[in-house]
C-alpha cells in the first residue's frame, strides 16, 4: 500500500492530491508533479494559484459540463493553459456515487478516452485534472490513469476513498450537510459499500484493453505510461523544496 503524503494544501481548494509516489508495475513508481487531482480550481485564490505554478501545473483539465461554470474568473497565472473535456452524457446514472463508476465506463469510453487523450497529448510540465468535487469523475479518471500504470487495487481505492475526509471540511465551509452521509445511505440502500464497487470494478479492468477498445492507440498508451511513471532507479522524482513545502506535513 502507499505509505506517502500526497494531499496537498491550495489554498481554496479541499481536494487536491499528487497522484504521485505510488508503486507501480515492473518496479517502476508514479511521478510527483505529473496528475494531479482536484476539486475546481475556481475557488483558488491568488495564493492557491501560486502554489498551483510551483507545483508545476501547466495544462489544466477540465471535466466540468459548462452549466457547471458558476465562478468568476480567478486568479489564474499566465502560462497555464485549459483544455475543457466535458464528462457527463446527461445519461448519467448514480451520480455522486460510486456506483456511477462502472456504468460510466461501460456506456461513455469515448468520453473516457478523450480525458486521458488530453493528458496524454499535454505540453511539458504537470496536468491537473479536475470536475467540481473531484471525487466522481476526476475520480474515474485517476482510476483509469493508475490503473494503466499498474498500482495495486489497495492504492487506487485508497486514492479514491481519500476524497471523503478531503472534502468534509468544505462541506462544513458551506454549511452544507456533509455529502458523504447521502453517498453511504445510496450504497446502502443497493447493499453495497465503496469497497465493494471499487474491487469489483478493479478485479474486471484491463486498462490497456479497455482504452485501447475506445480509441487510444499504443503510442498514446506509451505516452501516459512514460508520463506517469519513473524508473525504479528514480523512485518516482518527488519534488524537493520549494515544491515540497506544498505537501500537507
């Protein structure tokens, strides 16, 4: 399992991780400064941005509909540049749940394989991707992107689960009832649990045959693989200062 620290602390966002630092196939480890997942960077201030650019985020990927879009425009520095790849379908089952997973990849891998497309053909530097929560469908795609890579089942579902404690004090912020009380009582009702609908979903996913069938072709495979990943020898190039100071202690 992954024993790193990758949350980190922008301020004005509440879900924010390196998808680096994790264990990944043939000894290899995933990149810090690659992905990173979020939750919208709308709510970054003109500090959270900065810490965004020294993090090395250059492409931002924005999974949002553009009904989503309530925001005004930030503080986003010059040099960062948005690629919009809407996700939803408007068929969208269990939405904010985990039990949109599986259908989503079942009936929409061309929605799929255009977001991971999109990292793969990003400029140098780091891509973060992000929808409103960043737990659903920014969830998806860390999901595929780690599973591509080879990370054992335990990390990815770890990854995923994090977004619940990452998320609850922005629902506090809001005044709003924290989310995942509604999320458990739907799992419930389908008698299920989050640990179930990952595993389930983990143990049927070949990555490479799945995005291959939407569309991906192995020279973009190979690209988010070298994207993703280091060499055994580089232990995955976690960032030192000032890069580092941006980790949650």
């Amino acid at each position: 399992m992954g024993d790193v620290d990758r949350d980190l602390v922008w301020d004005g966002c509440h879900n924010v991780r390196d998808l680096g630092g994790l264990l990944a196939a043939a000894g290899r480890r995933t990149r810090w400064g690659a992905v990173v997942r979020a939750d919208t960077p709308d709510r970054l201030t003109e500090q959270g941005w900065a810490a965004a650019a020294a993090h090395g985020v250059r492409t931002i990927v924005d999974l949002r509909t553009p009904g989503e879009h309530h925001a005004e425009p930030g503080h986003r520095p010059p040099g960062m540049t948005v690629v919009s790849v809407p996700m939803n379908t408007g068929r969208d089952l269990h939405g904010g749940t985990p039990l949109y997973l599986r259908p989503f990849l079942d009936n929409a891998p061309d929605r799929c394989a255009r977001v991971l497309r999109a990292i793969a053909q990003a400029p140098p530097g780091g891509v973060l991707v992000h929808c409103v929560a960043g737990r659903d469908r920014t969830g998806l795609i860390a999901i595929l992107l780690l599973a591509l890579a080879g990370v054992a089942p335990g990390d990815i579902l770890a990854d995923y689960e994090r977004s619940t404690a990452r998320l609850s004090p922005l629902y506090a912020l809001l005044g709003q009832p924290d989310d995942a009380l509604r999320v458990r009582a739907r799992l419930t009702a389908a008698g299920t649990t989050t640990d179930q609908v990952i595993g389930s979903l983990l143990r049927e996913l070949d990555a490479e045959a799945y995005l291959t069938s939407a569309g991906l072709t192995p020279t973009e495979l190979t690209t988010l693989r070298d994207r993703l990943t280091s060499p055994p020898s580089q232990r995955g190039l976690r960032p030192s200062s000032p890069l580092r100071r941006n980790l949650r202690p």
